[in-house]
C-alpha cells in the first residue's frame, strides 16, 4: 500500500477535499460460510493543484481489487449491452473499416464490446487481468489475454500481433493508477494514425448529481475534460474529440491520437469553457460537493431510521460496488436494509464488504414484495423498474438518492 502526497501524474500538490475513513474492497463479497478477514483502506480523494486531476491518496494493491474472482459481469445490463453494441459499430464503421484493422480492449470484462468486432471477423485482443470474466468472454469466441495492461503487455502484443488502430478501454482507464505505464504502452502498440479511446464517470456529473458513491477503491482518477487534455499532453498525446454519455449516471468518452496527428473536434474547446463557468475545478466547487455529500447521508440515514421505526421494510437492489461506499459511510446495514436483490450469480448468497447486508437473487425482492425498494443500481434505473414493474402496481415505492433524494 502506498500513501502519496504528490499528484500521480504531474508530481504536483494534491489538496484533499473528502476523507471517507477506512472502507472495504468494493467488489470484495463475504461469504458467509467462510468469512476471511476484510481488507480496509483509506478512502479520501484530492486534487491536483497543478494538472487539476481528481485522484484517491492512497491506492490498493491492484492484485487484491482485480481477482480470478471478480464478481462484475459488464453483460448483466441489456442497457449496456446496447451501448456496447454501438460502441463496436461506431468503430467499424469509421476506424475499422480496412478488413486488416486491430483493436486492443484492456478491461474487456466478459466481452460485452469486443462481442460484435469478434462476430464482424475483424482482428481484436482483449486484456483482462480477471480470469474469470476473461474465461467468459473467451467462451463467446472472444480472443482475450489474461493480464494486466501496461508497457510490457502492450510490447508483447505489438511483437506477435503488429500496431493497433484503435486501442480501447471502458470504465477502466481511470481504475490504473500507474498510467505512465498504460501511455508507455499505448504509445509503443498504437498505429501512427490510431486513436486511444476511454470512457469513464465524469466529475462534472458526480459533483452536479452528489453521487458520491462512485467514489471507491476501483476508481483512482476522476475525470474532466481539463485534467484530461493536461494528462494527454504530459504523455505526448493529444485530446482530439470528447462526448457525453448517459451511461452510469454521465460519463465522457475521450479521443487520444498522437499530438499533431489528428484535428481537434470543436467540442472540446466547448467542454472546457462549461468546467470553466461551471468552476469545477475551483476549491468552492469541492468544498460544496463534501457539504453535499454529508447532507445527502443525513438525510438517507433519517428517511431509513423513519422507515424502520414506522414498521415498513426495505429492500435494497443492485449489490453495486458504488454501494460498499453509500453503505459503510452512511452506517446503513442489515438493520435498515434487509437484504440486496441481484442478478449476478457470484454475488448472490453472499454478505456486502463491510456493511454485512445479505445479498440474494431478484425472485426473493417479490417473495413478498418490501414496502421500499433502496434502488443501489441507480444507473440502471429505467431497466429495473421496467423488469419489476409489478413492485410499483402492488403499491412498493422506490427510494433513489441520485441526482436527489426523493421516492417514486
Ligand atoms: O466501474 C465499474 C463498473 C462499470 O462496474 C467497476 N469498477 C465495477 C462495477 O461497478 P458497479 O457494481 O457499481 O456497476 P453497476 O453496473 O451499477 O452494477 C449493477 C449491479 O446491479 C450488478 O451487480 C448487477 C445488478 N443488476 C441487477 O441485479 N438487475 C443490474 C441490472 C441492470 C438488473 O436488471
Ligand atoms: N469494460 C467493462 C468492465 C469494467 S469493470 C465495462 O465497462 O463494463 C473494470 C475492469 O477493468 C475489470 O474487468 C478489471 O479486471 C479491469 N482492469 C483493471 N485493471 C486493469 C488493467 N491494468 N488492464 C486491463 N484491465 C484492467
Ligand atoms: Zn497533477
């Protein structure tokens, strides 16, 4: 475990502005029949003062985040299976083309993207350290290399395999803390002409939207569309194209190419001049984003202790990894939220890291329906309430706290 003061990137002053105390492994599940010890670590984010990059102080060992074990199966959402889906049509439709193409994943998870360039007949290569994702994916006719992406995994793709046009990473890029590494070998594997493309939570909606949650373990770097471009160049990159996605609560999709070689889209200089009105990377702006998230657990925990002592149960939905950090800093566990229903094989019969709340498949949420329904997995808000429409027709409510606190 390391504990640094400087910024990951640049070397400059990083100023904390949130300390959420000792937190478990987001991703860690207990299982009940053989509870180990759990790993806690110190979860606190700050900013660089000079390069302006969102980023925790201190990281975990990627060993113990990134297991053969890892419970998160990217294909349990049909919403991101269409995003995907796109994603990979995007690119065979512009960066693609040449039947001879190559695209590189790291982070490919169970295949959800590299699914469609696999069933186009276009050369691709996931890296993914997890082996039992990878093991998933590979299941589907996915070709997949199991390790973890940095210099010496891109030379030994670029000796065997030759450049990659388009190199990609979803939901990823900003879980690595040692990205000089990641450049390192994105600039050794990537075409001359070939694009680095990455998408991940957006600071700008996390600070607008207080969701708080998506700050754990897993997330290192909190990304803006500034602290980006600073990045880039340090690297000896350039950001040539940014867009918006709607996808887990706002998220933004970044376009490297190598400096010089591709035009800027107009879009970025427009991004930068909104984080610029917006102040997001101003000290106020943090300070009213820490008071926020202290209200919204206030106010979480008091609606719960009502519901509690007014007799009402409440059901949790979605063992999200986002929820290890809403759990444990807002003290909510079995007492207040009974159980978690979820679809993920692996998570189900398990406790949630810290907060001990059993986790169990989505037929017990209807085996009876609770009065509250704590919807964890807000992001997929509009799939699960659509799946469990009949919650809401038996008179169930749900509790979602993003972008507000409020119940339908
Ligand atoms: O960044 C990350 C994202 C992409 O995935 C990783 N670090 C870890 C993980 O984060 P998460 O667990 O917060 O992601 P989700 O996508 O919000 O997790 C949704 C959870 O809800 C999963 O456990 C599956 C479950 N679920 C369900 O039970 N029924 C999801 C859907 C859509 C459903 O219908
Ligand atoms: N891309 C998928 C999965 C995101 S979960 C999606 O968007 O749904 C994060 C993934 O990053 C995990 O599968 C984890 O194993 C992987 N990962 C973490 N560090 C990595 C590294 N250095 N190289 C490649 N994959 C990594
Ligand atoms: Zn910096």
């Amino acid at each position: 475990m390391s504990d640094t003061l400087d910024c990951r990137i640049c070397g400059g002053t990083l100023h904390e502005f949130f300390d959420f105390g000792r937190q478990p492994l987001a991703d860690a599940f207990v299982d009940p029949n053989h509870p180990a010890q759990e790993y806690f670590h110190r979860l606190a984010v700050a900013q660089c003062g000079s390069c302006t990059m969102v980023q925790l102080l201190e990281d975990v060992p990627r060993e113990h985040m990134f297991r053969t074990d890892y419970p998160y199966l990217s294909s349990g959402s049909s919403a991101m299976q269409d995003h995907f889906r796109a994603t990979a049509g995007h690119f065979l439709d512009h960066e693609l083309r040449d039947l001879d193409s190559f695209v590189v994943e790291f982070g490919s998870n169970d295949g959800i993207m590299l699914d469609t360039v696999a069933r186009a007949g276009r050369r691709h290569l996931g890296v993914e350290p997890c082996a039992g994702v990878a093991e998933a994916a590979a299941a589907k006719g996915i070709r997949v290399r199991n390790a973890f992406f940095e210099e010496s995994t891109a030379a030994e793709i670029v000796a065997t395999e030759g450049r990659a046009n388009v190199i990609y990473a979803a939901n990823t890029f900003s879980h690595i803390s040692y990205v000089d590494s990641v450049f390192r070998g994105v600039d050794i594997l990537l075409d001359e002409d070939g694009i680095f493309v990455f998408e991940d939570p957006y600071m700008g909606d996390i600070v607008e939207r207080t969701s708080f949650d998506q700050i754990y373990d897993e997330h290192f770097y909190f990304f803006t569309v500034r602290s980006v471009q600073n990045m880039a160049a340090f690297y000896g990159f350039e950001l040539v194209d940014v867009e918006h996605l709607p996808v887990h609560g706002g998220e933004i999709r970044y376009t490297l190419a190598r400096s010089g070689s591709r035009t800027p889209s107009p879009e970025v200089a427009r991004f930068l001049d909104r984080e610029k009105i917006l102040g997001l990377a101003e000290r106020p702006t943090l300070e009213s984003f820490a008071t926020n998230i202290d209200l919204l657990r206030e106010g979480l925990r008091s609606l719960l202790v009502r519901c509690r002592d007014e007799g009402r149960s409440v059901v949790g939905y979605g063992a999200t990894a986002k929820s290890a950090t809403l759990t444990n800093y807002c003290g909510i566990g079995p007492e207040l939220v009974s159980f978690i229903a979820d679809n993920t094989p692996a998570k189900q019969g398990t406790l949630s890291p810290g907060s001990h709340i059993p986790v169990r498949s989505p037929e017990a949420f209807a085996d009876p329906y609770p009065d509250y329904a704590l919807l964890f997995a807000w992001n997929h808000a509009e799939e699960i309430m659509r799946k469990e429409a009949e919650f809401k027709r038996r008179g169930g409510r749900w509790i979602l706290y993003v972008p507000e606190l409020h119940i339908v």
